[in-house]
C-alpha cells in the first residue's frame, strides 16, 4: 500500500491509473478504523480496480467544546489494517496541507436545509464542514465511486445532494451499518463509553428496532412513538437529542404516501453522542 500525505504525490497516482483506464473507488475517513470502516473498504474492492482511503480528521466540522482535540488518532493500526484489505493508497494529510492558510477559508459548501435540521440543528455548521472538506477531496481524489456509511444518515443524504446539485461525476454509494453482536452500531465515539455505559447502549438499536416493528405492524401515530420511545430512554440513562421518523433521502416529515422511512436516533449517553438509525420500506421489507 503506498501512503501519500500531499495532494501532488495522490493526483500522480491517481492519473496514472486513470491513465491505464483503471477505476477507483474512494473511502474517506478520520481514521480511528473499526469493522464497520473495513466494510466500506470491502465493498470499494467489490467495485472498482484501485482503492484508495483517505484519513484525515477534519476540524472544520467539529464545533466549540466538540472532540476535535481527542478525536482518536491511530495511524499506525490504521495503516496496517488497510494495508491488510488490500488498501491500493492511504492518503494522510497533515492539516496544513488541506488548510494551507489556517481553517479561516473563504470558500465553503453549504446544503441548506437538509443540513440545519436533525443532527444539523445541535451541531450548527457541522454539514458545512463535511460538504466542504468532502467535495476538497474528491477534488483531489477524482474516484469513479466514493462510499459513505450509513449509520450517518443526514451526512450521506447531504454528500449525495451536493454531487446531485454540483453535478459532481461521481457515485455516491451507501453501505449497510455494522453492527457488535448486542445491537450497537460500530463508531470510533463508542471509545468513549464507560463499561457500564457499554452495557446501556445496545438500547438504542433495540428501541429503533421495536419503533420499526410497530410502524410495520401499520401504526401510524408517528409523533405518539417517537414520544414514548424518547421518554423511554431518558428515563433509561440516555439524553435524547432527536427520535424521529422521517422519509428517506430527503429526510422530510412523511405524509400518508410515503413508505420508504428511516428512524433516526441522536443522544448523549454520559458525555458521548451516539446516533443510529434504521430503514424501513412499507411496501416491502424493512432493510434491518
Ligand atoms: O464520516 C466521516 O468520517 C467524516 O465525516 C468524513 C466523511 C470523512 C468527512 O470528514
């Protein structure tokens, strides 16, 4: 696996394979890499000749008091784990190289909207600083494919808005949630959790999950579940930020019509902000 930390050194690379006519798919990250990382890593191999995965924890998305300073940094595991996928390129920049002049940029992606709700409206200006930094690599990058994992919802549903709108020649791919064997979605944040709180956290998959079985079973009073589903954990430990149902891609309150759903999650458990989610087709079967 060949380690770049300038844009020159990736773009020299890149274009020789581009050259050779050689498809590339994308995997950015901040590093910290769990299973549900070396999923996404799996499916790129799946879907393109060249692999390349870019760390890089980007502090233009982190707000004051967020954990930007003691965001896990683990490069060398990183590395070796990546290098065992069969990872072609691992792209580490230092933050001068992707901030040259300091984080004061002039130019930054915005999605309106879709950005300022849900995670959006506790996290201000956090959508802006993935679009910003995403779209910077994929400049840089220029895949075929780039993958995002699902388990961040709203953050895919914003990188697909701005390829769509920006028509950036790019496919943005979803990949399914990887799950620990009680429920709890994989996140480099679960680091965080106390062993007691480990053992709290399975909950929120398990609430989704019956959320999900009763709007299948054809209720419908979506704002009564989302209600007792959020007194219910804040009675059990949790800090609930949001639990709502809402319509996939755009994220939308749904109307009567609409059955492709997803139940998003977001709460703090001690001082860790976990989110999950789960979708579900009313026409068909729910994608648990
Ligand atoms: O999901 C992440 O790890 C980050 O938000 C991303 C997409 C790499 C942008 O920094």
């Amino acid at each position: 696996m060949q380690i770049a930390n300038t844009i020159d050194a990736v773009r020299e690379q890149l274009s020789q394979w581009r050259q050779r006519r050689q498809t590339i798919a994308f995997v950015p990250t901040m590093g910290n890499l769990h299973d549900g990382h070396l999923q996404l890593v799996k499916q790129a191999r799946g879907l393109a000749e060249k692999v390349v995965v870019s760390i890089f924890v980007n502090p233009l998305q982190f707000g004051e008091g967020e954990d930007f300073a003691t965001y896990p940094r683990t490069l060398a595991d990183d590395s070796d784990k990546l290098a065992n996928e069969g990872v072609d390129l691992l792209f580490a920049p230092e933050l001068a190289e992707i901030y040259p002049g300091g984080l004061d940029i002039a130019t930054r992606v915005t999605v309106p909207g879709l950005s300022d709700i849900l995670c959006g409206a506790s996290r201000p200006g956090h959508f802006a600083g993935v679009a910003t930094i995403v779209n910077k690599l994929f400049n840089i990058v220029q895949s075929d494919t780039a993958i995002f994992g699902e388990k961040d919802y709203q953050q895919l549903a914003v990188i697909k808005r701005m390829v769509a709108d920006l028509a950036i020649p790019m496919e943005v791919i979803g990949a399914a949630i990887v799950r620990e064997p009680s429920g709890l979605a994989m996140s480099s944040r679960n680091a965080y959790l106390t062993e007691e709180e480990r053992q709290t956290a399975p909950l929120l998959y398990r609430c989704l999950s019956q959320a999900c079985d009763r709007i299948i079973a054809s209720e419908s009073d979506y704002p009564a579940i989302c209600e007792e589903f959020t007194n219910y954990l804040n009675k059990n430990g949790f800090n609930v930020e949001y639990f709502e149902i809402r319509r996939q891609g755009d994220l939308e309150i749904p109307g009567l019509d609409d059955t492709s759903l997803v139940i998003l999650v977001a709460a703090r458990l001690g001082s860790t902000r976990l989110i999950d989610n789960i979708q579900l087709s009313l026409a068909g079967e729910s994608a648990r």
